[in-house]
C-alpha cells in the first residue's frame, strides 16, 4: 500500500493560509453493491469487510482552478473504478489500484465559487462502494462595483472612534456587513486617504488577523494630505487593519468602491493603458480647465473595444496645473456627486491616483471638480468589469501562500533587483519569475512607489513585447514609450499607487521613468486577475 503524501493530513481545513482543502478518510462511507457472486467466484464482501477509504486533497492552482489528489487507503489490491464529481455538472474518471494514490488531476471552473467534489471508487471484484466529498472554494472571486461610500472618517468617528490614529498603531475597519458588502467577501476596493500629518510616514492596509506585512500602500509627509486607492483580502473575521507608520498621530478616511465575491457576475478585461481624457489639449473633454466646482462625463463604453454592458471601468486619473487646494471626485453617472474624494491635491501640484469606478447605465462617469478654482484632469482606461469578462482576482498564487501583500522588489539594495531606474530608461520586470509559467495573466495588482527622487516625473506602466531570454541574449531596441502615467512625483517625496499592469505575451512589465533623474523602485504585489 502507498503512502499518502504530505498534504493528505488527517484534519480537515480550510485553505486560506496553507492553500490546500482536505477530507480524511475517515469520512468516508461504504456501502455494499447489489447482492450477486464476486467475480472472482467467491461470495460477496460486506461493508463491514472492507476498510477502503478516500483521503481527498485539492490544492488551490489558479483562481477558478485546482490540483486534486484521492488516497485509496485500505483497498484491496484489486482496480477500482474512480469517478470524480466536480462539482459544476462535469466528472473525471480513472482507474486506480486499491491502496494506490490517484494524484495531480487537474480542473478549471467555469466560474469562481464554493464547490462540493464527490469522489466514488468502486471495487467490482468484491462489491463494495466508497463515497466522499470535499467542500472546495476557488481562489478567485469577481467584482461588484459599488457607488463611493464612505466606511472610516477618524475626524467625525465614522467607522473607528473621533481620534486620530495613534503612531505605529493599527485600527480594524469592518467590511463584511458595512454598506453592501456581504459576509463572506473575499476583498474590498477602497479609497484611503492620510490627512492631518504633522510628521512623515505611511500606512498600510492588510487583512485582520494575518501578520503585518513589510509593505506600504502609500506615504506621506508633514503636512500632507494623500490619497491611494488598495485592493486588499478581507480577513475571515470580516475586518481589515489600516496602520499608521509614523512618528505621529493621523487621520484616516476610507471609502469602498467595490469588492469582490465568489457569487459575483463581473470578471475583469485589462487593456494597454489608453488616454480618453486631457483637458489640457481637448481630448474627451472640453479644452481647458474643469472650473471650480464644475462636472464633466466621459463616455467609457463603446471606447477602446470597452462593450455595452460594462459594469465598472478601471482609471488612472491625474490632477495638473490645480490653482489652489482642493479634491476630485469620480462617480457613476446619473447619481448625484458624493461626499467621497477619488484624489487631493495642493495649489501647482501634479498628483495621480487609481481609481475603479461604477459605469452609469448610459456608458458614462462624471468628474467633479471639488476645488473652488480651476483645475486640469488627465483620465487614463486601464481596464473594466463586465459579465462579458472572465479573468477572476486573487490574492493567493502558489509558492505565497501567506497571500497578499507581498514586496516583490526593492532597488533601492533591500530587495533583489538593487539598482536605479536611469532616467528616461524603462525596467523590464519578469513576473512570470512568481508565478506557474504556464498560464498567462490578464492583470496584475501592484502597489508602486518611488522612492529618492531628486527631481519632477511620472511613471508610467506598460507591457513588454520581448522575452526573458531576448533580454538575456542581447539588447533589443527599446519598446514605444508610453504616452500614459501611472503616478507623479517632485523631488525628495516618496510617493505610490495602485497600478493593475497588464503584462506582455511573456509576462514581463516595463516600468518607465519618464524624468530627467534617476530613481528607485519598490514594487508589491497586493493580487493578480486571471482566467483559469
């Protein structure tokens, strides 16, 4: 009789820290077939003969997918017949020998979800019957969009108490059961923003009961109020933990914009960053700067390949050349402008921030200006929602089992990849290196910063046409340089983003310094949408 192998342990659980779902055998119910000679001649065996039975395993691969393995303990040395119901109204069969371990068998759902696996081994030679089931969820989840709604304000004791937030202090924010968001939900869009700061720091946001990560979703300065926007897994208690890394108390403010669940209807579609607004020069908007308390729509759909139907879209928007402090505010057309802010921004500053955002049912998204004086806005698509989509958002990928977040790269030594971006120079980042290299990725969801900047610039995001090996093998002539942004800096801050980076066919991004001087590059990895 074979081993079971390592995974196959004894408990049941659940897979959100070890990746792996199990059933023991001793769940497993026998049954004795109908009355009638076995084939051997010898009379028929009874359930209460026969000891096989099924330790099951099905270890998360993808997001809508698993490698499942079934242990025959016990069984007689004899085929059995072995079928296994997915759960989603197909099946899988093989022939295994009793006390042999049927392993690696592979399946893609059609959808995410919540499955039951039912696996059934027969032994026709002695007429007996072994029957267990496995409860398994997929990895992935989709998308709800949901109209800005604020969750945390520490300055009116909205969602936390009326106090700031203490330094190198934490609070828990409740997700699950807040707005629309349902027990259950497996990761929150929300907009955070740092305001108050009388000292530098920065703030990060992780699911509750898991270990704070090293990684940071955005920084700040004295005096600074600064907005990102986080893609993050809610913890299984339903919360999630915003804390202050600095010297000094803040405040903080969250609003939701959509979260993702198992029996959601959208999938997402990245596209190659795509400028659809610059009020600077008239594109997608009146020429000129948006006036002080001023709205204007965009038209997203039937755009760019985005269909009719689209649920939500997936933005880059950047205020420029703003005459005197103030906040933007993105939202679905047809409702009225809420009190949330999508980004703030300071009189002369050039400041970008990720935004997702419900489509109105006409195609469109409004953009208020919530300034009192003009102000320019530059609006980049870089993907959307829709039932039409298929690529599912996860937050656990084998090998990181911890799940997100998770820094990926440091150049400034901290982290493999030690070393600047040289200005105007682009960063060819392999992301096939943390992953299967075997099935391609529809996005990825990344926190960038950059980091000792001594001067002005923009990032910008693209994918890479070339491969790992052209790049090992010589030096192929630069990719086009992107017209896009992805973030903006002036010189000594420390600034981030969230970016959902569609990849080349080789799974590499190239992360473009679009400035006169160096600088360095932190990267972390906070998920990744994909369609398997």
């Amino acid at each position: 009789m074979s081993a079971p192998p390592p995974e196959a342990a004894p408990e049941e659980s659940a897979a959100a820290e070890s990746g792996t779902f199990r059933s023991p055998g001793e769940k497993t119910v026998r049954t004795v077939l109908p009355s009638g000679a076995a084939k051997d001649g010898s009379a028929q065996a009874s359930a209460t003969t026969s000891n096989l039975e099924l330790g099951m395993w099905a270890d998360i691969r993808t997001a809508r997918s698993l490698s499942f393995g079934v242990n025959l303990y016990q069984g007689a040395p004899v085929p059995h017949e072995v079928t296994v119901a997915w759960g989603d109204g197909t099946t899988h069969t093989a022939t295994v020998t009793g006390g042999e371990v049927l392993r690696d068998v592979r399946h893609t759902y059609p959808r995410p979800g919540d499955y039951t696996i039912t696996v059934t081994a027969t032994d026709s030679v002695n007429h007996v019957q072994a029957v267990n089931q496995l409860q398994f969820s997929t990895a992935g989840s989709f998308f709800v969009p949901h109209a800005p709604t604020r969750l945390l304000d520490t300055r009116a004791g909205v969602g936390a108490a009326k106090a700031k937030v203490g330094a190198y202090t934490p609070i828990r924010l409740k997700i699950a059961g807040s707005a629309k968001a349902p027990a259950g939900v497996a990761a929150v869009v929300l907009n955070v923003t740092v305001t108050n700061t009388t000292a530098a720091g920065h703030v990060s946001v992780y699911p509750s009961g898991r270990k704070r990560p090293e990684s940071s979703n955005l920084n700040y300065g004295t005096g600074q109020t600064v907005p990102n926007q986080v893609i993050v897994p809610v913890g299984k208690d339903g919360y999630v933990e915003l804390y202050n890394g600095g010297w000094n108390a803040v405040d903080l403010i969250a609003d939701v914009t959509g979260y993702f669940d198992r029996t959601a209807a959208d999938g997402y579609t990245s596209l190659n960053p795509v400028r659809f607004v610059d009020t600077r020069e008239g594109l997608g908007a009146a020429r000129g700067q948006v006036a002080g308390q001023g709205t204007f729509g965009v038209q997203i759909t039937g755009r760019s390949g985005i269909p009719a139907g689209a649920t939500a879209v997936a933005l880059n928007v950047t205020v420029t050349n703003p005459k005197e402090a103030g906040h933007l505010t993105v939202f679905p057309s047809g409702q009225a402008a809420p009190s949330t802010s999508s980004l703030n921004f300071t009189p002369g500053q050039t400041v970008a921030n990720s935004v997702i955002v419900p489509v109105g049912t006409d195609g469109k998204i409004n953009v208020r200006n919530g300034a009192w004086a003009g102000t320019d806005v530059i609006v980049d698509v870089v993907g959307y929602y829709g039932a039409g989509s298929k690529a599912a958002f996860t937050s656990t990928t084998p090998g990181i089992w911890e799940g997100a977040p998770w820094r990926l790269m440091d150049s400034r030594g901290m982290h493999p990849g030690s070393w600047p971006c040289l200005a105007g120079g682009y960063f060819p980042m392999n992301m096939d290196s943390m992953n299967r290299g075997d099935l391609p990725i529809e996005a990825y969801v990344l926190n960038l910063t950059v980091a000792a900047t001594t001067g002005a610039g923009h990032l910008s995001v693209a994918p890479d046409p070339y491969s790992v090996d052209v790049y090992r093998n010589g030096r192929p002539v630069p990719p086009p340089r992107p017209t896009s942004s992805a973030l903006n800096w002036t010189a000594g801050k420390d600034v981030s983003n969230l970016v959902q980076a569609k990849p080349g066919p080789y799974e590499i991004v190239d992360l473009w310094n679009q400035s006169s001087r160096e600088v360095h590059y932190i990267v972390d990895w906070f998920g990744e949408y994909d369609a398997y």
